[in-house]
C-alpha cells in the first residue's frame, strides 16, 4: 500500500496544477488515504468528541494534501508525512475548543442527538426525524400563517400576478402548489399544460421579492 | 480496469451549521429537510472542487439569508456553469434530477450520505438527462466528471472578448496603466517614432495622455496601436486612436483596416491603410462609455477593449 501511496503523490508532483492526471492522482490518493486503518492520528482526550475532531482534523488534512503535494519528500513515506498533518490538526482543533472554553463539543447531527438521549441506537432508515427536529411548533405555525396569508390573497395581491394571457396560472396558485403542497414542476406544467421553463421561471422571478413582506407579516 | 474513482467528505460542525441555518429559512418543514441536505451535499462537492483545484461558488459564498430552495443546491463553476448537487441516501436506488434545471445546467453530481450525517460520498457524475427519475447503475465515476471539467476549462477561447481585460483609460490618467502599454518614449526610440500628422499634445500637458501598445499581426508585421486623451472642458474625452508602422517599416501594411467599435461590437468609424505611414481616427466620448478599437489584416484581427 505505501508503494501505491508514493506512486500516487509523485505522479500527482509531477503535473501541473489543474491539470486532469493531476487531479486524478489526488483522487486516487486520497481514496486511499481513507481506507480504514490508513490515517491513525492521535488518542483525542475523552471529555471530547471523538467523531467531531476527527472529522475537522481529517477535513483539513485532505485539503492540505492536495494543496500542498509538492512539499511532500520523496524520500519520505507518505503515510508518515500525512500522519504527522493529521495529527498536528487534532492538535490544533483541541486547542481552539478549549480556548474558547469548551470542554465538549456538542454533537450536531440532529439524528445523533437521539441517538445519543436513547440507550438504545435507534437506526433511522428515512430523514423524518430531521424534519420534526428542524420544525418547531414556532415554524409550523408560521408555515401556516403564510399559507393562509396566500390563500386569503388581500387585494389579489397574489393572483394577479400571472403568466401573460393565463391567469389560472397565478402566483397564488403556483406558491401553494410548488411549496405547501409540495408539487414538483413538471407535474404542475403538465396540470397547466405550460412548458415547465415558463413557470418555474416566472415563480422564480415573481415570488422573491414578496420575502421581505413575508418577514413583516410574521412579525406581527 | 480501475475500480471507480469516488471521494468521502467529512461533514463537520460548520456543515451543519450552515445546513441549518439554510433550512430554517424555507417556509414548509418538508422543504427544510430537503434544504438541509441539499446544503449539505453542496458543501461536499465544494470542498471536493477545492481539493481539485476547480474554483467555485455557491449560496453561502454570497449573502444566505434568504436562498430559494433551488439555490441550496446549485454550485457555480467559475466561468463554466452550474452544477446540480443532489443528495441521496443509502437505500435509495434513484436520484431525482427536476425537469426544471434540465436546460440550465452542466451536470450533476451525486452525494450520498450516511444515516447519522458524519459522511458524504460523493457516488458519480451524470452529464445529462431527459428523465426526472435516475437509476443509480447510469452514473459515471468521478474520473469522468473530472475528464470533463477539465476539457471546459482548457476550451476556454483565449481572445474572447469576456476574457480579456477592459483598458480603463481613467486611470491613464493617474499613470496606473495595464501590462502591455507604456509611454511612446518607453516603447519606441524618439528617432524611430513621431507623431508627425497628429496636433496631439504631448504628456507634458495636464489635459493629456498618451499611452501605446505592441499588437502582433500573427504572420504579418508588428503595429503600435497608440490612443491619445484629451480632457475637452465639459466632462468629455476626446480620444485619438493611431496606428504606426515599427522599424524597419515605413509604412503600414496594405489594407491594414482600424475601426472604433461601440459597446455592442458594431463598427461606428473605419479606417483604412493605403501606402500610408500611419492611419488616424478621433472621435469623443463621456467617462463610463465603452468602445472597442479592432486592428484587422486580411484574415487575422486584434480587438482591444476600453472604458473611458
């Protein structure tokens, strides 16, 4: 594997940068590189998380590799010199966490999270958790107010927005359809008998600046 | 046959953090999920552009208060186009490519993500399609997505107009000028050079400035393309555009044609050399104003661009 590894980064100092093998060698490199048992780096202290440091550590050790392949020794081993990277990031990520007075990090991933409250590890197979996690009841709320806002339409302020010579096809119509009711463009031109660049243009173009209003009106 | 060329992201807390606040502002919870992830997976192929050395920029490069649903997951290519980032998960066995950016993008690249989210694989590249629904033994590898953006970069047209820099002769006046022009005395020997049917006052004026290039004619001879500015006493410039002939000629080329192109590219003045020692044109401008002066041979043409 170490013969693959040197192979990979002299081939990768040999091409200019931005060129296709370049680009190719640093791929295959860092596929490698990640294999398990590949990049070992060091015991991080318990009270932090294991999988963030690593993460961060390895995020920037990757970067830095391709970035910086030409100041890789040949003589060297790659391994080596990608460990003594890996390690001085960890190094530098728990630095920057304590100094900013954290002894532990607190895990993002919102899935993980109920992982972490359960003793048992509850496997999620689809991503409905995140959306009840990233919903509150502040925001489905909200949600609603605006749908009800379009739907009352005051003035017509909505549905007299509308695609040149169609008025069926309104901004009222195509908000609800595309974004509450979650109808994909192209099942909404065909409903419409529209071609869909025609739409999804004019809702694209139409429906934004109506976001600041939106922001006022939830205000009160 | 090398096994097929994929690249692991590692997500970190700046990911999610960016994800969130990205899926907090969309109006409907499904949506947020979506956003979320499409803002994740952008985030994977960004840094695995930057790992190739491939400039990009995406929604949180510019200001992500409030991004549409459709920006979360477009990342652009510096002066190529737009990449579709679409994510999927371990169990799907297809990807979603909305008919919408059918038309108005380069491709698409394929994230996956582990169930607890500390993952990004980056599966495959798909070019084009005329279907929504994708099965995902019809993606092709990095390699090919890589092959491909390489040859976009390198068929960049090197004269197109975009690509070269716009001379601001605004700041002739201030002595800041572009690589390439230089003062008549720095480019050409006194001797050689003269600008003998020309009233144009020289840099010793205040209300002047006199500034000249080299334009290589491909197979032809070398020209010296000079423009000259004079401050009129209302805000407008009049400018003075010169060809001459270098040493050892003493005249220009037969048929050597100069023309002050407007800021559409449309021909407004021409001129035309016959057994002449230098060709002249002057017209006036406002500041702001852009033109372009083409010097064209036979089959060969040098475009310069300026704004006054």
């Amino acid at each position: 594997m170490d013969r693959r590894l040197k192979q990979l980064a002299i081939e990768a100092q040999q091409y200019l940068p931005k060129s296709l093998k370049r680009r190719l060698a640093l791929n295959q490199l860092c596929a490698e590189l990640l294999k398990p048992g590949c990049l070992t780096g060091s015991t991080v202290p318990s009270e932090f998380d294991r999988q963030e440091i690593y993460n961060e550590a390895l995020s920037l050790t990757l970067m830095e590799i391709c970035k910086k392949i030409n100041n890789y020794n040949p003589e060297k081993e790659v391994r080596q010199w990608c460990n003594f990277i890996f390690k001085k990031r960890q190094q530098d990520i728990i630095d920057k966490y304590r100094k900013q007075g954290m002894t532990s990090i607190p895990r993002v991933s919102a899935l993980a999270k109920s992982d972490r409250e359960n003793a048992t590890f509850s496997r999620v197979n689809n991503l409905d958790d995140l959306e009840n996690i990233l919903s509150s009841a502040e925001t489905r709320s909200a949600s609603m107010e605006l749908r009800q806002l379009i739907e009352e339409d005051p003035d017509c302020m909505f549905s007299r927005e509308h695609i040149r010579d169609r008025p069926d096809a309104n901004l009222k119509f195509l908000a609800i359809s595309h974004i509450w009711d979650d109808r994909i463009w192209s099942d909404i031109a065909e409903e419409l008998k529209l071609p869909v660049p025609t739409i999804h243009g004019f809702f694209q173009k139409k429906f934004p600046p109506f976001y600041p209003y939106f922001r006022e009106y939830l205000k009160h | 046959m090398t096994e097929s060329l994929a690249f692991t992201v590692p997500l970190t807390i700046e990911a999610h953090q960016i994800a969130r606040q990205l899926s907090s502002a969309q109006f409907v919870p499904k949506r947020a999920k979506r956003a979320y992830l499409n803002s994740l997976a952008v985030y994977a192929t960004r840094f695995y552009l930057q790992c190739m050395e491939i400039e990009s920029d995406c929604f949180f490069d510019r200001d992500p208060s409030m991004p549409t649903i459709e920006a979360c997951s477009v990342l652009e290519i510096s002066d190529i186009g737009k990449l579709e980032c679409c994510p999927i998960l371990e169990s799907d066995r297809t990807v979603r490519l909305p008919e919408e950016t059918w038309g108005d993008r380069i491709g698409y690249i394929i994230v996956q993500f582990n169930e607890s989210l500390t993952h990004a694989n980056l599966l495959g590249f798909i070019q084009k399609t005329t279907l929504e629904s994708v099965p995902l033994d019809r993606l092709e590898s990095l390699e090919t997505f890589l092959t491909y953006i390489t040859e976009l970069e390198e068929s960049q047209p090197a004269n197109s107009i975009q690509e070269q820099k716009t001379v601001k002769l605004s700041q002739w006046w201030y002595d800041t000028v572009e690589t390439g022009w230089g003062t008549l005395d720095a480019l050409f020997p006194r001797t050689q050079f003269a600008w003998r049917n020309s009233p144009v006052p020289t840099d010793h004026s205040k209300h002047s400035v006199t500034r000249a290039k080299i334009l290589n004619l491909a197979r032809h001879d070398r020209v010296a393309l000079a423009l000259a500015l004079l401050q009129l006493n209302n805000s407008e410039i009049e400018i003075w555009v010169e060809i001459y002939p270098l040493q050892p000629n003493i005249y220009l080329p037969e048929n050597l044609k100069l023309s002050v192109l407007d800021e559409m590219g449309v021909q407004v003045i021409q001129a035309e050399a016959r057994t002449t020692e230098n060709i002249q044109i002057k017209f006036v401008a406002d500041p702001g104003e852009l033109f372009g002066v083409r010097v064209s041979l036979e089959e060969v043409s040098v475009t310069e661009s300026f704004v006054v």
